[in-house]
C-alpha cells in the first residue's frame, strides 16, 4: 500500500489551469504535472533528499514553463530539426551504439527532400494524409524508384512518432499510413551467372587478393558486407578441425574456422556466428594471411591507412568491373547483396529453409520475405517433380481424368522442363491407350 509524505509536498502553478505537485511514495520522491487535465509523473533519480527536492523543483519548472508560456505551434522544419539534434545523442535500438555518421547523413537528407515537397511552415500537427500521397505522386512522377520515396516516407513517420513519444505532440497524423514498398525487384545471380563469376574470381591476379577473398566469402557465407570488411585475424581460428558428414556417408574435414561478429558495424545486430571454412575460402584466407601487417590486426586493410578498412565503394566498383568482363547482368540493389540472395536460394531450393537459415544466420520468415524468390530453376525442377510423380500414377487413374486434364504434347519429347528426363514408359503407354 502506498503512502505519502506530506511534509514534501509542494504545489506549484496555478491550480484549475496548469500546477505540479512534488511528493514522496513509497521512499521515492515523484514529481507530478497537470496539462489541460492530463497527469504527467516523473520518478527523481536522486537519493539525497535536499538533491531529490532541488531536482524536482527544476523538473515542475521546466514542464510549467514550456506549458504555461504561449508559443507558436511548431512547424515541420523545426520538428525535424528537433529530431535530426536528438538523433546525435541518440543510441541504437538494437546495439546500443551512437548513430553513425552515415546514418545522421541520410537523415540530413531525408529532411532536405521531406522540406522541398512539403511546407516548411506548416504547423507539423496540421500535417494529413492527403499531403502525404499528394507528396508520394509527386516524387512518382519524378520517376523515382519506389524503394527511394518508401524510405523517405518512412523517415517522416519515424520524426512523428518520436514527436509523440516526447510530448511534442498529440498524435501523429501519419498513424495507420502505408508507405510505398521498398521490396522492388532485386533479382539474385543465376546458377550459370554465379559460376562465371566465380571462374572470374578465381582466375584474378595475386594482386587482388582483398577483392578475391572478399567474393568469396559472400558467396559462400552470404554475409552482410560490412561484416567481412570488418574482419580481423583473430575471428579466424586456422587450426580448427570441423568435422561434417557427407550424403555419401563420408566424413569431411574441415580445416579452420571464420567468426561474423555482432559488434561490426553493419552487422544488424545479427548475433556472432562461427562457421568452418571451406577449402576453396581456406585458400584465399592463406594467401591474404600472407600480405598481413604487423601495425595492423585488419584483414582487409587499407593502403592508404592500414588502420582503417578497405572502403566499401572500391569493393563495389570492382564487382561492377568483373561483372562486365563476366559477361554477367548488372543486379539492382546494394552491391554484393546479389550473392546473398543467389546462396540463399540455392540452400533452400537443395536443402530447405531451416538449412537456410542455420547457414545465413537469419529467421525463416525474414529469409522467405527478403531473400528467397521463384527463380526459373525452382520453376523446372516443380514441372519435373509433377512429371515424375504423374508418371507413376496408374493408367486406370490417368484415363479416369482425362477429359478434364490435357497431357501436352511437349511430354512426348526426349527431356522433359529443365531438361530432366522424366521416366516416360508408363505415361507414354498410358496416353497410347487413350
């Protein structure tokens, strides 16, 4: 049961319109506001009863005067002012970390392009629907990609909540908005483009061992970018043995191990993962091993800093380079993501979406919703299946359905979708006896 302490009790303001009362409950001292007949309360922080009092007295000062005080609404510009400043102090929700440069860039941004569509000087309470989509067409009209004005909508919705979560206004009028699909179409490599890009890998000068060791490792890991970037030889335990069972019945030895962590910048908040290295990564690790330094722990190391990593922008260029002397299509999307994509699909299509994602260290559902997608193999491999199953149903069935379902033609060739030979005996004589 609650108790109070009435020889701190102090009322402030003036009761009727706006007025704070400070009090103690339960050995803790709250401070407590009215606004327009809402009740705000705040738990002081200070144990020291003369440290409580003089902070509760600045807590009731602060809230009364920003209350009582007439203003001017608050306009768009100054809120997203208010929340670019706070985001500099503010932490990730997910690591814990300061915002990184590149974030707060973004949204400098995001602000610049919010203001040049919308009014700066509108009140951003007065903000509605209509002014948003209105917005929205004006940006598709432009011809920007649908990815681009959802992260810009995305960023005014993510302004009003904070805006709510602080007090600064009632509600945000964007609740319940839906903002453009930022999904797009970014297609994986194909089984024949990933091969002739790693014949292109593999066929790379010595020099280009960063590059080398980099395509590698996301293709056979699929990590996030920033993750292999930020490798140091520590994450690297070159004597481990791993043993792994073969479908064969053999068992394989595998030499090494390689650790994705958490703290990496990029990393998503995706816990640590060791994985063991496969041979043709083995190789490639051996040989940057090779070009180590000793002023530098880096795997990846910059020649211009050998304390900072290799940029990712050089990375990039360079795949962009070997995917034309690949002869491969340029994939849309962040770069190297395509290999993410492409060995997410192949682990589910060979060996299922819990492989999957045991491999790539992501939930099923995010692996199905962001990753994997009908590729024109999956599509063969489901006719073959259907072809090989039909065949192996009895003629009575077959006959049984055939005014209702028309063999085609095609299924008399010599392979079947895909080029899988299907075993034709019993649907050949089955469609004869028709």
């Amino acid at each position: 049961m609650s108790s109070r302490d009435g020889r701190f009790r102090r009322t402030v303001g003036v009761r009727g319109r706006n007025y704070g009362v400070r009090f103690v409950e339960d050995g803790a001292v709250k401070v407590a506001w009215y606004v327009g007949g809402k009740r705000h309360v705040r738990i002081v922080s200070h144990k020291n009863t003369a440290d409580a009092r003089e902070q509760a007295d600045e807590i009731l000062k602060a809230a009364l005067n920003a209350t009582v005080a007439p203003s001017e609404p608050m306009t768009l510009s100054t809120l997203l002012v208010h929340h670019r400043e706070n985001a500099k102090v503010r932490r990730h929700p997910r690591t814990g970390t300061a915002l990184r440069a590149k974030t707060l860039a973004d949204y400098a941004e995001y602000e610049r392009h919010i203001l040049r569509g919308l009014d700066p000087k509108l009140p951003a309470g007065a903000l509605r629907k209509a002014m948003a989509l209105n917005w929205i067409d004006a940006q598709r009209a432009q011809g920007l990609a649908e990815g681009t004005i959802a992260r810009r909508v995305d960023y005014l919705k993510q302004v009003y909540r904070w805006a709510v979560e602080r007090d600064l206004l009632e509600a945000s009028p964007l609740v319940c908005f839906k903002s453009p699909s930022r999904m797009g179409r970014k297609l994986p490599y194909t089984e024949d483009e990933a091969a002739k890009l790693m014949d292109a890998v593999l066929a790379l000068p010595s020099r280009a061992w960063r590059f080398r060791l980099l395509a590698l490792l996301e293709a056979a890991y699929g990590p996030r970018v920033m993750q292999p970037l930020g490798l140091i030889w520590s994450d690297f335990d070159l004597d481990r043995v791993t043993r792994v069972p073969l479908p064969t019945g053999e068992v394989a030895m595998l030499v090494g191990t390689v650790r994705f962590r958490q703290d990496v910048v990029g990393s998503k908040g995706q816990e640590d993962r060791v994985l063991p290295l496969l041979p043709f990564v083995r190789e490639a690790v051996l040989a940057a091993f090779n070009h180590r330094r000793s002023d530098s722990d880096l795997v990846f190391w910059s020649w211009r800093d050998p304390l900072k990593a290799s940029p990712y922008g050089s990375m990039n260029h360079r795949l962009r380079k070997l995917e034309q002397q690949a002869g491969v299509v340029r994939k849309r999307g962040r770069a190297f993501h395509a290999f993410r994509r492409s060995l997410t699909n192949e682990l589910v299509r060979r060996l299922g979406v819990l492989q999957a994602s045991g491999w790539i260290a992501d939930t099923p559902a995010v692996l199905m919703r962001h990753y994997a997608s009908a590729t024109e193999q999956a599509v063969a491999e489901a006719a073959a299946y259907l072809i090989c199953r039909w065949a192996e149903t009895p003629k009575q069935s077959l006959n049984r359905q055939s005014d209702s379902v028309e063999i085609p033609k095609s299924l008399s060739d010599n392979t079947g979708a895909g080029g899988v030979e299907p075993p034709t005996s019993r649907l050949t004589a089955g469609r004869s006896a028709d």
